[in-house]
C-alpha cells in the first residue's frame, strides 16, 4: 500500500503504453500519424515518453519532470547545477553509462551523495549505486542524454589531466 508522500510509480508495460496510446488517439491530441510514428520508435527502442519527444510531441524538460513527480524526487537540469569531477569519479565510467547515472555534487555536509538518474524506476540500479559508496544516497532525475554527456565530457576531462 502505498503512502500519501510516496506515489505508486505507474507501471512500464506494453499494457500501459497501449492504454496511453489509446487515450491519445481517442482523444486526438496527437494526430494519428504522428503517434504512429512515435509507436513505431517505442518497438524500435523503449518508452513511449521518450518516443513522443523524439517526435517533437512532448519536451525533454517535461519528461523529466514527469519522472520526477511521478517517482517523488525533483527534476534537475546538470548544466545549471553543474558537475562536480571529484563526485561524479566516485563511480567508473561503464558503470555510469549502464545505469545512466551521474553523481554531481557531495551536500555540504559532505555525507549524502547527490545522484542524477534517467530511470528512477530502475530499482536494481538504485540499489547497486547505493552499493557502490560509503554515503547516502539522494536521488534527482535529469535528462538521459544530458547524462550521457556529463558522463563523455568527464572522460575527456580525465584523458587530459
């Protein structure tokens, strides 16, 4: 049963995205060929939010706050927060890029590690991030392509140091 502050994450399964797709051709607020070519990237390659951004239908800042509402943590945009070398090289790059998540920043008390995730649904990789070192852990959502980019532009960082 699930508490007033913890929201029940909305199940990922091909049921929910056919239940959505429904709802959005019933309701026409997307136009038909324009959802088709979004179910056609969600066979290709995964959700149906990130299909219908990749079709100009929804923003990469909407889903993000989507994520974030839906899983109770906050949004956050990495380059307005910025990334700090020494947190986000608490973690090996592979590692990084298979759970795509970055940690950004040590709290000012420096015992809870700020971490930005595409996937706040991914239980096991939240597990084995919190694993991973000796702080807690809190989670944000960001972008998984400004992730990804974090994550390419520390590794270049570390190959000229």
């Amino acid at each position: 049963m699930a508490s007033a502050t913890s929201p029940t994450p909305f199940p990922h399964s091909a049921g929910s995205t056919a239940l959505v797709v429904d709802l959005l051709t019933a309701t026409k607020l997307v136009p038909g060929d324009r959802l088709a070519a979004a179910r056609a990237r969600v066979r290709d390659a995964g959700e149906l939010p990130d299909a219908l951004a990749e079709e100009g239908l929804a923003t990469r800042e909407g889903l993000v706050r989507m994520r974030a509402s839906r899983f109770g943590l906050r949004g956050i945009d990495l380059a307005e927060v910025g990334v700090d070398d020494q947190a986000a090289r608490l973690y090996p790059q592979d590692a990084l890029e298979r759970l795509t998540a970055l940690p950004f920043e040590l709290d000012e008390s420096g015992a809870v590690l700020h971490v930005a995730v595409a996937d706040p649904g991914d239980l096991y990789g939240l597990d084995a991030l919190r694993l991973g070192v000796p702080y807690r852990i809190e989670f944000f959502v960001a972008d998984r392509d400004d992730i990804l980019r974090e994550i390419r532009m520390l590794a270049r960082r570390g190959r000229r140091a």
